[in-house]
C-alpha cells in the first residue's frame, strides 16, 4: 500500500483538473479507486467512456482499464475493450504481464498481451502491447515516453490481405481476397495528444482479388508502399509505390507488372476538408512517364484529378490502354500505332481539358484497310467553353488500299468537337479529293465525323487496279455532298455525283452500316445517264459498242463489298450525232451473257465475219438479284424470250436470251468471259 499512498494524491488533483469522475471505496478489507469519463480525445482520434478501476487488496494491486470503443477519424477501430493486470508500485508503476481482450474491430475479436512501466524518478516510461487475431494477423506495438510527453512508437506485424480489405472497405463485400501484407510503423509527438512524425512501410506479396461476375481481379500481385509524415497544424508528407510482380484485370484492360518495377511517388496533404496529393510522378518501364495531382474531398464534392505531361510510347498505350475500349471486330480493334505522344489531361466527374503533342506516329490494321504513317498532331480541348486551335499532319496514307498523299490540316478544337479552319486537299490516284468541310462532334446524339468536298481527276485505271475490279480507263471526277459517319455507319444527306465515261453517274440514299467492321453493308440507289458505250466497252474489252447508255441501279445491297441484292436495267437512248453500233465481238460476248453459246452456225458466223460492225435500234438488259439468282430481262420479248440487241439494217442482228433464272456466280462467270474472250476491234468513233 506504500506505492498507492504517494500516487492517489496526485491522480485526485489530476482528476480535479480534468473533471474526470473520481470513486474511492473501501470494502472487505480492499481500497478501489475508480476512474471514468464520457470521452478522452485529441487530433483525429477519440477514446469512448473510458474507465480505470485501481483494486488493492493482501493478494496485491490490479489494474483495469475498459473502454466503449477507441475511434480514428470517424472509423471505430477497437469496440467494448479491456486492459487487465498486475500492478507493482514499488519503483513507480507497472504492469508486467497485461493481457488484452477486444470484443469487435474490423478484423473480428482480438487478444493479446503486453507490459506497462511508468518510472518513479524522471517520470518516463515504455509499453509494448502483442496483438493477435484471426483475421488480424499479429502485430507488435512499443512505447517509450518521458516524463515531459514526448514519446516514441514503434510497431511491426502481419496480416491476411482479406482482413485489411474488410477492415477498410477497399473492395466489395462480396469479392474475394487472399494474400499476405507485412508492416511498419513510427511514429513521434511532443505530447501524448498529439502526434508530430510518422513513418510506415507496407510490403504485399502474392495478392489476389476476384469479383463474383469475373470482370475484375488479380493474381500474384506484389507491392510495397512507403511513406512519412509530419503535422505542422495539418499532415503533409511523401509516399512512394512500386509494383513488381502480377497481374490485374479490371475489364476490358489487363496489365501485367513488367521486368522492371511500377514506380509512383508524390507529396501528400491532409487538411479537415480533403485528401491531396500533389508533385506525384510515375514511371511505367515500356510505358512512359509523367505527373499526376489528386485532391479527394472527405465532406462530399467532385474527385479531382490530373496527369501531366505524360511522354508515353503509343505502341502500348494503344494496344493496353485504348484498344480494349473498341467493339470487338471494328476497324479499331485491329489497329497497331507507334510514335510517341505528350499528354496532359485533367477532370472532375469526367474529363475537363486534354492537351496532346503526337509525334512521328503511324496507324495501321492488320486488314490494310487503313495505313497512316508521319502522323503530327498538337493542340489542346476544353470543356469549360473555350475554343483552341489544333493540328493534324501526316506524310503519307491508305484507305482501303488506296494510297492519299501528305495532310496539312489546321482545326478549330471547341467543347462539343472540331472543324476545319480552312478547307485542304488531298492527293489519290493521280488526282485530288477537296475538303470543303470536315467537322466531328463526340457527345450527344450526333456524335461522328461529317465531311463534303469534291474527288477530281482520279485515274480509274489506278482505281480498278487496286480494288481488283475489272479494269477501267479514264479518269472520274465527282461532287461529294455532306457525308456523315456516326456509330460505326456512314450515310449521305444528298446525292453523289459523278462524271464517268463522258456521262453522269448519281448514287442517292447511300447508307454503309459498320463502315470499319469486317462486315459493312452498303444500301442505296444508283441513276446512270449519258454514259458513252464506247470508252465503257473499250474498258472492259467486252467488244466495240456505240451508243449511249441510261439506267439505274435501285435497292442495292453490297454485303463486304460483294452485291447481295438489287433490281438494274440499262438501256441504249438515242442521241442525235452518236451512232448505234456493235461489232461482231461485242455480239458474241452479248449472246454468252444472255445464256447462249455464241452465234452458230458455220455459214452464218462466216457471213456475219464479213461485216465489222451492225447498226442496232436498242440495246439493253435487266437484272434483278435475289439470294444468289439473277433474274434477266431485257429491252423487250419475244416468243418465249427477252430482247437484248434489236438489230436495224442490213444485216440485221438480233440477240435474244432464254433462260431468265441464272446462279449470280455463273453470272459474272460469263461476264468475266466475256471481258477476256479476246483482242479488242477498234472502230467506230
């Protein structure tokens, strides 16, 4: 009882002081001295219904501290308590063997055990407290003081992964998590409130999450995590990362950790109102580099974030950051890119600015339906209402195999999109595509591209080569009125003209769903009118014809690029000054075409040799294609059969079909005959 009669003294004026509730009781020959209060708190943390019981009795002095619940922030960390053991009071106080006992915290029931030791003289003092859970792993807390408050802790431990992710709430409840996480911890203060430095380190190793649906998880994650921190009226401090081993899968993107480590650092700040982390770099080996800045509000409100100045290579930028974005089989699911690109890019609730610098980059897909390669590009977008310039180059391209030549275009960069500043060209086939207008909007319901401009000069023999049509000759020039691409599909809002073969070539309601995708579907309506036959047939090597020709070509389906459906019929009109004529050739071919063999019979062949050419009155034929089988007609009928040639003159030579029903396959089978049956007879005009 020597020790008690010099400490009680004191603890009654302490209490007087602090308004602590005091009880002293005397019974069956033991003294208690109890201790309670509502609340004991300090910065960030609060300690609730607190209550001491000192017991003295002939066995010795115990000491027993319980507490309702022990808070950081508004996160309760320990609920219902208790702190028992044995007290010596010879050389002032202290607890030899405590033990540990808490009912509910994060990481379910605790336990453990520790020694206190308050010295008489100088009044310093040390605890170290074990701690073990289940879910809590263990952990290993020292304490050291002096009699002024400052102190000293210091604390080392392991937990399961799943512990601390329920603990904090950093995935679903529902989500599975494995691993193991090892750490440390310092920390100093100047007075038992308030804490001034602190220090940890967290290293995890073979860490695992998966969501119940699949679309997120990871496997044989290792990270480390340092940092420190000192509070000067707020927290500020440092904290790096590095990430070395592992997989995640946060759907649609995988990242795999590469050979040298993730590394992220950054400066951080906690005030009452937020979270902030400031200066903060990082550097992805095979990525890139740059800054990011975060300020997260603990009271409600907006994250905002930013990257800044990103150098990135745009090989893996594209092909692990923008390529899973894309629908599967669309033109950019297939794309590679290289180049490098500067960025910078900020939001809040979504994206609020971007700024880029792309630098000697090139696009390309694997079907060679688009190749792109010197591509420039700098300029900037706001969200906010401003409107910036923006520049796009490139040295050389393909669309669809056909090659474009340089681009030098300057844009005007606005909230909803862009436009062109000036109209610009583009040189292809030995002529020019004229951009009067090109403009793009990606948000709303007219999110796309839009463009209109004029094709002028383009060799068609170029063209035909390249796309692997039958081959033309000439060149086709041609009025592009607004063409608009949205969602994957490019229409038209007015007619495509051209000019052709000395005659007019008109394309109405032009539609091409999935336009990139690896099946477009084309749909409109074709009007064909003053079209020379001769430079036509002289292209195709079909045989001398003279004339010109009208006709059309409606509900048109090309399904990846090869006719599925439409109705046509050309027709000779008769014009004053251009003769109608067709050579022997050209009435073979006809005759083929129309599901004969030719012109037989020795002696009529023979005499039809004699002539070079025949004058018709009309020349013309119909096909209608449904599921795989054309349906011919022609100018007229006869008997049975449909006109094709009605001849006039002497000799006279008429061509009639009978067979109306023919596979399209076998179609253009004669047809390919046709344009390869032979050297070409020039004549005519």
């Amino acid at each position: 009882m020597h020790g008690r009669s010099g400490v009680l003294p004191r603890i009654a004026r302490w209490l007087l002081l602090t308004g602590l509730g005091l009880a002293i009781s005397d019974a069956a020959g033991a003294q208690v001295l109890e201790i309670s209060a509502a609340d004991v708190s300090g910065t960030g943390w609060t300690v609730q219904h607190p209550r001491v019981t000192l017991s003295t009795s002939a066995q010795g002095d115990q000491l027993r501290l319980v507490v309702g619940a022990v808070q950081a922030g508004r996160r309760k960390l320990w609920r219902r308590a208790q702190w028992q053991c044995g007290l010596r009071t010879t050389q002032g106080w202290a607890c030899p063997q405590g033990h540990l006992v808490v009912d509910g915290s994060p990481w379910g029931a605790l336990h453990g055990d520790g020694q206190v030791q308050l010295r008489q003289l100088g009044g310093s003092g040390q605890a170290v407290l074990a701690v073990r859970g289940v879910q809590f792993g263990s952990a290993r807390v020292q304490v050291q003081s002096t009699a002024a408050g400052q102190w000293h802790l210091t604390g080392a431990g392991s937990l399961p992964v799943a512990g601390l992710v329920h603990a904090f709430s950093l995935l679903p409840a529902a989500w599975q998590t494995s691993g193991q996480a090892r750490w440390q911890v310092r920390a100093q203060g100047a007075s038992w409130a308030q804490a001034r430095q602190m220090a940890f380190e967290l290293q995890g190793s073979q860490l695992q999450f998966s969501s119940p649906d699949g679309l997120q998880g990871a496997q044989g994650v290792a990270l480390r995590l340092q940092g420190a921190g000192v509070y000067s009226g707020r927290w500020h401090g440092s904290a790096r990362l590095r990430w070395t081993q592992g997989g995640v899968l946060w759907s649609p993107w995988y990242w795999t950790a590469p050979a040298a480590p993730v590394r992220m650092q950054t400066r951080w700040q906690q005030t009452a109102k937020a979270w902030q982390l400031d200066q903060g770099s990082i550097r992805w080996p095979g990525l890139g580099q740059g800054g990011f800045a975060l300020y997260w509000p603990t009271q409600g409100g907006a994250l905002r974030w930013q990257i800044r100045d990103m150098n990135v290579a745009m090989a893996p930028l594209y092909a692990n950051w923008i390529k899973p974005l894309a629908l599967p089989g669309g033109l950019a699911a297939g794309l590679q890119a290289s180049g490098q690109v500067r960025f910078s890019v900020a939001g809040a609730g979504g994206l609020n600015a971007l700024r880029w610098d792309l630098r000697n980059a090139a696009v390309s897909s694997s079907n060679r339906l688009l190749a792109v390669t010197g591509v420039n590009s700098r300029g900037a977008w706001s969200r906010t209402g401003k409107i910036s310039a923006a520049t796009l180059r490139w040295q050389s391209a393909a669309l669809y195999r056909i090659p474009v030549g340089p681009l030098h275009a300057d844009l005007v960069v606005n909230p909803q999109g862009f436009h062109l500043q000036q109209p610009f060209t583009l040189t292809m086939l030995g002529g020019a595509l004229h951009f009067r207008q090109l403009a793009a909007r990606w948000a709303g319901t007219r999110s796309g591209f839009s463009m209109s401009g004029d094709l002028r000069g383009v060799s068609m023999a170029q063209l035909t080569r390249i796309m692997r049509w039958p081959p033309f000759t000439g060149t086709v020039s041609a009025t592009i009125p607004e063409l608009q691409y949205h969602a994957g599909d490019l229409s038209t809002s007015g007619a495509l003209s051209a000019q052709v073969f000395g005659g007019t070539v008109r394309v109405n309601d032009l539609h091409v769903e999935n336009f990139f995708g690896v099946l477009p579907l084309l749909r409109g309506n074709v009007e064909i009118s003053g079209v020379r036959l001769k430079p036509l047939t002289d292209a195709f090597h079909f045989g001398y014809i003279s004339g010109v020709l009208d006709g059309h070509v409606k509900n048109l389906a090309l399904l990846n690029w090869s006719p599925e459906a439409f109705d046509a019929q050309f027709h000779t009109v008769p014009v004053p000054g251009v003769r109608q004529e067709i050579s022997y050739a050209a009435v073979q071919n006809l005759t083929r075409l129309g599901g004969g063999d030719g012109i037989g019979g020795f002696f009529q062949g023979l005499f039809l040799r004699m002539f070079k050419t025949f004058a018709y009155a009309h020349l013309g034929m119909g096909v209608r294609l449904r599921h795989g089988v054309a349906e011919l007609s022609g100018v007229g009928t006869e008997d049975s059969g449909f006109v094709i040639l009605q001849g006039q003159g002497l000799p006279r030579v008429d061509i009639v079909g009978y067979n109306r029903r023919v596979n399209w396959n076998e179609l253009l089978a004669r047809l390919q005959t046709a344009m390869h049956g032979g050297a070409q007879v020039q004549t005519g005009e």
